[in-house]
C-alpha cells in the first residue's frame, strides 16, 4: 500500500485537497496484522505473490506483529512495498487519505491533516491554521 508519489484525496475525514504520499508513511501497512487478507484474489492473483510474503494458512500477506512483511523503511518516514504491483486487493482498495488511512495514521500518531499546513517550517501566512 505504499504507493509512488503524493496523491490528492477529498475523502471524508481528510479535508479537502489533503495530500498524502504514502512512500511517506506506510501506516496502513503497519495497523493490523488482520488487516492484508486476502479475500477477492483469483488463484493467479496468489500465485504471483512470493510465499515468503504469504501467512502460514495463506489467508493473507505475512505479517511481524502488524506490520506486513513486504513493507520495508520506517512507518512515517520513507517506506515501500515489496510486491508493489503484485500487491493484493485489499492493498488497492486503501486509498490515500480515505477512512482506512486516516485510522491507520492515527493509530501511529501520523497527522491526518493536509501534511504540508501541520508542518509549518517558517512563520508565513499559514502559521496561524498549524497544529503545534
């Protein structure tokens, strides 16, 4: 689920043009290790996804505590994914910004906010709308 690049949602919950970019972040990657089940998948879907990523009863991705084995880098910082576009289809359906998202940062303490008003590097315009 960590994708390439930053991408605009106006879903529910994340404001309107919030952006995330989920090589930023991975957290839905890393929120449940009940989570990455596979569920809509066709047997070629799975075939393709190396088994070292597969759970033992192959009823989903491989996880370390909550976090999917395929996810590499740090949650909030720089992360991707292994099988990026062999990825399953509950990987796909989480999208930036949408209520599976914004549950899974929360749950790292990630800003659920347009990133780039919660940052406030310099003093400017916006300094008054940033969460401190």
């Amino acid at each position: 689920m960590a994708l390439a690049g930053g991408f605009s949602s106006t879903e529910e919950g994340a404001g309107p043009g919030a952006t995330f970019d989920c090589q930023s972040c991975g957290a839905c990657c890393s929120y449940s290790s009940e989570w990455p089940r596979f569920s809509t998948e066709d047997d070629v879907q799975l075939d393709r996804i190396p088994q070292k990523y597969v759970a033992a009863d192959e009823s989903g991705m491989r996880c370390d505590g909550v976090r999917c084995s395929a996810l590499s880098g740090e949650v909030g910082k720089s992360t991707a994914c292994g099988i990026y576009d062999l990825r399953p289809d509950v990987c796909r359906s989480c999208m930036p910004g949408g209520d599976d998202c914004l549950l899974a940062r929360r749950a790292h303490g990630l800003p659920t906010s347009d990133p780039a008003l919660l940052a406030c590097p310099s003093p400017g315009p916006l300094v008054d709308t940033c969460a401190r």
